[in-house]
C-alpha cells in the first residue's frame, strides 16, 4: 500500500469477509472441493472467457468442480480475458455489477474498446441502467426498443419518429422559377418581354420606370463563354441591350 501510495494509485481497503485469491484461503479449499461436489453443473449456453486463464473456458472445465477451487485460490486475469475478447473482434463491453471498476480497468487495457456500466453507486439503479443502454446503442448495439417499451403504460402509444431538422437543414419554401416564368402581372408588373429583363413597373409619386431582370449562367446559359481569369462577366454589350431596351420603355430612341 506504502508503494502504490508513493505512485499516486488510489486504494481503500475491501469490506470482505475472506481475501479471496490469496493463500489466506486455503485453509477452506477441502471444505469448498467437498461442497462443490454435490453440486450439479450444466454446460454455459454462451461462451465463457475465464478469470482463471484468460482464455475462452471449455464446458468441462466450468463443470469441474477443481476450476471453482482453483479460481478461489488463484489470480484474477482480467487483462488477459480482454485481450482475448480484443482479438475475437469484441469492441463493447456491458459491466452488469455494482459499479464500473471493471469498466475504468478495461479502459486501461484496450484503446479503442467501449465500456458501459449499467449500475453506478449513489446512483438511481433505473436510471443508471438506461443510462447505460442508451450508451450502448448510441456505439451501435442492437436494443429491443419495443420490449423496453412494453408494459410501461406507454408502450401502445410509443412510435418511432422523424428527428427535427438541424439548424444547418434548411428547408425552403419559396416557390422554384426561372427569370421571365412567373406570373408578373400578379404583382402588379408588366412583362418587359425582352431575354435580359424579367419586368417593368412605373415608380409611384414620379414618371420614374424601373425594370427588373435575374442574370445568371443557369437562367442564360450563355453567359459562361465570357469569362475573364475564370469569373464570368457580362459583356460590355449586354449594358448597351439593357439600356436600349430601357429607351424603348419610356420612348427615348438615343443612347
């Protein structure tokens, strides 16, 4: 403890009745082997990595009663069963105990392993485990909503829905038109009837005309031959076609 102390290591002494792992417990291994022989084992339905070996443990030796003895008496190896579980592909690890120390060591022997503990102390037990099931799924693990969901009082009503948009979403409503293609009449202009010029309206209170028009290379495509350093640029007659058109409007026949 004096050396852990000088590194930094937290410790605290463990409320347990027996020093489990420890030659402290052998003189309760005979005792243990005769009990441990009027039980009836059965072989694990999924497979088990071994704290004994850190291995992937057989049926026959979690049904011998010898493994159990010896897992009372010897080392734990809990890195070694993560790195076994690391080169079977295994990348997210769910810690069903009373808090997350399995989980702070397991971060400590794998990098890119994800580990989720269900139960935290101090914590609401409901809360901590849904907690923990949402981490699950958010690093891609399969939940079965609709069971979680069931007889909750809202498990009828629950229903997948769409996300609201993102702020970075944006969603238009403006109607999609063409310069020359909209009604123009309906907003109170007159059609100037000209490729460069979209409308033309009287300016109130004056003998003032304003007209209107959208140029860009997706409305007049050919814009885009006139380029100058790679930006297009309308060409120098264009402003003479506008400002004819214009005389024509109010009747000026000189440029």
């Amino acid at each position: 403890a004096a050396v852990l102390a000088e590194r930094g290591v937290k410790t605290r002494r463990l409320t347990v009745s027996h020093a489990f792992h420890s030659p402290l417990m052998d003189p309760m291994l005979d005792e243990f082997r005769t009990v441990l022989a009027s039980v009836a084992f059965a072989a694990p339905a999924v497979p088990v990595v071994s704290n004994l070996t850190g291995e992937v443990a057989s049926a026959e030796e979690l049904c011998s009663p010898e493994y159990w003895v010896r897992h009372v008496r010897e080392a734990v190896r809990f890195a070694d069963g993560i790195s076994t579980l690391q080169e079977q592909g295994v990348t997210r690890f769910v810690e069903l105990g009373p808090d997350g120390v399995l989980s702070a060591m397991g971060a400590d022997c794998v990098e890119d392993g994800v580990f989720v503990p269900v139960l935290r102390k101090d914590r609401d037990e409901a809360e901590s485990a849904v907690t923990g099931v949402a981490q699950a799924y958010g690093h891609g693990v399969s939940v079965d909503w609709a069971a979680y969901f069931a007889g909750t009082g809202i498990g009828a009503g629950a229903r997948r829905v769409d996300l609201p948009t993102y702020a970075f979403q944006h969603q238009h409503y403006w109607l999609k038109s063409r310069a020359g293609s909209a009604n123009v009449a309906s907003a109170g202009l007159s059609p100037a009837v000209h490729p460069l010029v979209g409308a033309a309206v009287s300016v109130a209170g004056g003998d003032e005309v304003l007209l209107t028009g959208r140029l860009s290379v997706q409305s007049h495509p050919w814009l885009a031959g006139h380029a100058v350093g790679g930006t297009v640029i309308l060409p120098g007659t264009a402003f003479v076609e506008l400002a004819v058109r214009a005389g024509d409007q109010v009747g000026c026949g000189r440029l």
